[in-house]
C-alpha cells in the first residue's frame, strides 16, 4: 500500500505537467480547430529559458528562493509568449483561409525549426540544473517503503490548480473569454459583431505558450536535466492528454493529463518501463474506439 500511495503522487505530479501543456492544444483547437504542433518545443524553449534564468541569478543563497522563482516565472512566461506569438503570425495567420492540412504541415516545420534553432544555440548535450527547492514531509513510514511528499511537488500541484481555476474563469467570466467562445461558434459571424478575430487567436496562443512556459519550469525544477528534444516527447504525450479528455475542453486537458500521467507512472512501477508509452498510447485507442469525442468532449456540430 504505501508503495501504491508514493506512485499515486508522482503520477498526480507528472500528470499535472502534462495537464497545462494539454490545455495550449485544446484552447487553439477550440478557437481554430486547427492543432498546434509546435506547442510541445514552445514548452521545452521555456524549460531552457527558465534553466538559464535560474543560472543567471544563481541559488547560493535559499533567503531569496521565493523571489528568484517569481523572477524566473516572470522571465519565461513573458519570452515564452513572444514565441507562441511568433508561430501563430508566422505559421498560421498567413494559412489561416488555406485547406485545413497547410498550417499543419507549417507547425510541424516551425517544430522542426525550434529543435533545430535551441540545438543549434545550446547544443545537444544534457543541460542539468542542482536541486533548487529540496525537503518534503513523510507521509507513511513502515519498514520496508516510506512515502514522501516533496515540497515540490506540492508546488507543482498546487499551482496547476490555481491556474486551472484562473483559466477557468478567464474563458468564462472575461471578455477576452467571451471572444474566444465566439470565435470557437463562429468566427465569421464574431467578426461581423466587431470581435478583434486576429487579435483573439493571438492572445490564445500567448496565454497557451504562457501556460507551457510554466510547465516546463516544473519539468525543469522536477527532473533537474533538459535537452532540446523534451518537446517532442512532452507535446505528444501532452496531445493525447488533449484527445483522451476531449479535444477542446479545459476539463478534459487536465483530465487527460492526469490519466496519461498515472497510466505511465503505475505501468512503470509495476510492469517493464520501456512500454510504458505502449500501453498510455493503448488506453488512448481504447477511449477514442468507445468514446469518438473523449471522456469530456462534446461532439462537433457540422455547420450547413
């Protein structure tokens, strides 16, 4: 039991990383119905500019911790969203009254481009981080397994959480979030009711990047080593969250998220590791064969 409860939190943890990332893909699906698959490498550049903000102040001394992690939050989800902005000017806008293929076929080059462009700055080496928040509480002590919960991981949890709820209430409650839901109906009639569509769909893949940003501040925070392939892995995974929760829904992403999270966590502590993508993968299968539109997604409306 007490092996069972310490795979249960590190599932959550991971799961939650992969939630934040999943929510970027089903908020640009939801507005243009189009998949961003440039969004995982948008993720792994800010885990890199977070691991250089950290390197830059440098965590000699743990008084001013809080205040280097607001610093570095502030520094990562700012540049982070210059670069969702840049792909969607660059490799949408442009495609946007194209056939629906064309601006996939153009995200999977800005993806390629992003490798390339971070491989080619930072190489292709490991870049590791020390560990900057360390301690935890224990939860369950026996003889033969102790349960720990980090403090880390209690960030990480928590802060999926407040953002969950803050992004809830954005799409609901705000004007922007009204926009946004107009142009998911309709983006023709919200721009005959006067609804800034170019700007609308900017600012989607500003607060998605903004969102994967803090992401990979945890996965850099939470593993400690990053490389410039991080993305691809994580935006795959992070996708098929987007797809088991259902494709457009916020709920669904986090959802999702948390499923393929656990999913790989238990497999792994319990079966062979190398197939632990193989059966995440399989669940998928299984969900889209019995439910099209994913555990939380609402079947799409053919306009006529």
């Amino acid at each position: 039991m007490p092996y069972f409860v310490q795979q249960l939190i590190n599932g959550v943890t991971l799961g939650s990383i992969y939630g934040l990332i999943a929510i970027g893909y089903t908020m640009v699906y939801g507005i243009i119905g189009m998949i961003n698959f440039a969004h995982g490498d948008i993720f792994m550049i800010g885990a890199f500019i977070a691991l250089i903000t950290f390197l830059l102040l440098g965590l000699g001394d743990i008084t001013w911790l809080p205040l280097a992690l607001i610093l570095v939050l502030l520094a990562s989800m700012t540049l982070t969203s210059v670069y969702g902005w840049t792909v969607e000017r660059l490799a949408y806008r442009p495609l946007r009254g194209s056939f629906r293929l064309a601006p996939l076929i153009s995200a999977i080059g800005m993806s390629i481009f992003l490798q390339n462009y971070v491989q080619t700055f930072q190489s292709a080496r490991v870049r590791p981080l020390q560990p900057v928040i360390q301690g935890g509480i224990t939860l369950i002590e026996s003889e033969t397994f102790t349960v720990n919960l980090s403090y880390l991981q209690i960030m990480i949890v928590v802060v999926t959480i407040v953002l969950m709820g803050t992004f809830t209430l954005l799409i609901s409650r705000t004007a922007l979030g009204r926009a946004q839901r107009a142009c998911e109906q309709d983006r023709t009639m919200a721009e005959l009711l006067g609804i800034n569509v170019d700007r609308t769909i900017s600012l989607t893949f500003v607060s998605g990047a903004a969102l994967a940003s803090v992401a990979g501040i945890m996965f850099v925070l939470y593993y400690g080593v990053i490389d410039f392939y991080i993305g691809f892995l994580a935006g795959i995974k992070a996708f098929t969250a987007a797809v088991l929760g259902g494709i457009g829904s916020l709920p669904g992403a986090m959802l999702g998220g948390l499923l393929i999270g656990l999913i790989e966590t238990f497999w792994s502590a319990y079966f062979t590791i190398e197939y632990k993508d193989v059966a995440a993968f399989t669940i998928l299968v299984l969900v889209l064969i019995f439910r099209p539109n994913g555990l939380l997604g609402r079947p799409e409306i053919e306009k006529v």
